[in-house]
C-alpha cells in the first residue's frame, strides 16, 4: 500500500463513509474545545497578528473540522470584540484589532477534499443566517494535500496547529515489517497483540519515535515565535506496550480476519503481510520526545 496515495478515511457521505461514522472523533473535538479556545486567546493576545494562519493537519472530510473552524472564529470575535473595549493604551487606533484569518485544512492527497470544501460551504452559508454574538473575523480556506510528516509552510508562519485523531498514525508500516519478509514476524497480527514478538513492538515503538520528533522538528520550524499546538491523538496509560484500546480494539478486527481466512474468504498470507501504520504511545514516549 502507498500510504500516502491510498490511505484516506471512507469518502463521501454515504452510510459508510467517515462523514457519516465518526461519533467518536467529534466527541474528542468538542472535549477539547476549551483547549483550543485558551489556545487561540492566548495567540491573539500575545502577538495581535494581522493575518493568523490556524493549520488542521489531517482535516479528513467531516463535520469535525468545521466544529474546529467555528470554535477559532467564535473565541477570536470574542477576544477582539473584549480588546476593542479596552481603554486605549497609547494612540493605537482600532485597526489594531482587526484580524484576518486564513485556515489551512491538511491531509493526504487521497483525502475527499471535495466533499470537505462542499460541507465548509454548505455549513458557513447557514452559520451567516442566524449569527449570534460579535461577528466573526474575515476568513479564508484552503486545502493542502500533502503528508504531515513533511514540511508544509515557511518558517515562522503559522500561528496554532491543530491536530485531531491523526498522530497515532505513522508515515509507514514500521521499518523492519517488509511484507516480503518470510517467516512473517507479527503471524496473524496487524497490530500489536499479546502474541507479538517484543522484538516487533520494538519496531513499532521506534517508527513512533523516528516520526513524532520528525513531526515536533518540523511543526518547530513552521510555528510563529509565540505561536501554539493543540495535537490530540490516541495512546496508552501506562508503560505496557500490549496495553491500550488500539491493541485490544486491533487484536478483535485481526481475529476476525483470521475468522475469514479459515473459511477460505481472504488469503492467509494477505493477512500475514499486512501491520497497521500505527501506534498509540504512551504519556512517558510522548514526554520523552517533547522535553
């Protein structure tokens, strides 16, 4: 599989398709939404940008993004409209509140990005009937098709990354886990699973390690002096590799599949080729590489 040319969420929005299936992401979204408000505040009163660049990387092409979109526009007319109340500290005049945004949505090129820039539309045009509050800040939108584990903007350009449900996935099946490798070192896994091997959790492990701190040098290259990262994504509690509800949610879908192949339905060495491009670390991994 090339990841980034086929791995995409279900298109559409058809029953089956991310659209329509992605409960459990919106929930994260809007658990969140504090977060990135105080984030946003935080942006607008320490640097008062003109022009803010606010990045979603990996966007997809559901309602969440819009929910991020209109919790950035709401929490900036707030603080703009709370600034312009402000007695005035020094002749500055009210432009200096003023604030333009532009909004980058990122993903991979296989992403539905027509659907996603449709449902912006569709949801923006009816958001403007039945506005409540201050009125939201100019905005503007464009799609960037590309990976997130390469370099996306100038430097010092963006002033909040947001990233919702996406780092727990990696850039590439864990180096190591070749599909033409014989014998198959994780069997009938796709994940890791009580039965894989440690030598193999140890190469998924390290594809994490190789691809946050390529992530976090990157994003530190893009971000304004000032700026903030809200990145939500899934992992573990505690320091047990075999723990968490990826393993045991990827060790249901694999027995299933195993399921398959033994009434002849999908090929056993299919299965024995395939390892999901992801992990979920731990709070430790994730300090270890962020300090």
């Amino acid at each position: 599989m090339d990841i980034r040319r086929d791995f995409h969420m279900a298109e559409g929005e058809g029953e089956w398709s991310y659209s329509k299936n992605c409960r459990r992401q919106q929930i994260a979204v809007r658990e969140t939404k504090p977060m990135v408000e105080t984030a946003v505040k935080q942006v607008y009163a320490a640097l008062l940008p003109r022009t803010m660049v606010v990045a979603d990387l990996g966007c997809s092409a559901g309602p969440n993004t819009l929910l991020f979109i209109s919790s950035v526009l709401s929490s900036i007319a707030a603080a703009a409209a709370a600034e312009r109340c402000k007695p005035p500290s020094g002749g500055g005049d009210d432009d200096d509140h003023h604030v333009e945004l532009q909004f980058v949505l990122n993903d991979l090129p296989g992403n539905d990005f027509n659907h996603l820039f449709r449902s912006v539309e569709e949801e923006f045009r009816r958001a403007a009937g039945c506005e409540r509050g201050p009125p939201p800040p100019p905005y503007y939108v464009m799609g960037l098709p590309e990976s997130y584990y390469n370099r996306l903007f100038p430097r010092q350009s963006v002033h909040l990354f947001h990233s919702s449900y996406c780092l727990h996935w990696r850039s590439q099946e864990p180096e190591g886990l070749e599909a033409w490798r014989k014998p198959c070192l994780n069997e009938d896994n796709i994940y890791i699973a009580r039965t894989t091997a440690p030598s193999v959790a140890k190469l998924f492990q390290e594809q994490f390690q190789k691809d946050f701190s390529l992530f976090l040098k990157l994003r530190h290259e893009e971000l304004v002096h000032g700026g903030r990262m809200v990145l939500i994504f899934l992992g573990r509690k505690n320091e047990d590799v075999y723990s968490g509800d990826l393993n045991q949610l990827f060790a249901l879908v694999a027995t299933a599949l195993q399921s398959l192949v033994s009434k002849g339905l999908v090929e056993k060495e299919k299965l024995e080729s395939f390892n999901l491009p992801i992990y979920g670390p731990s709070v430790g991994e994730v300090k270890d590489l962020v300090t």
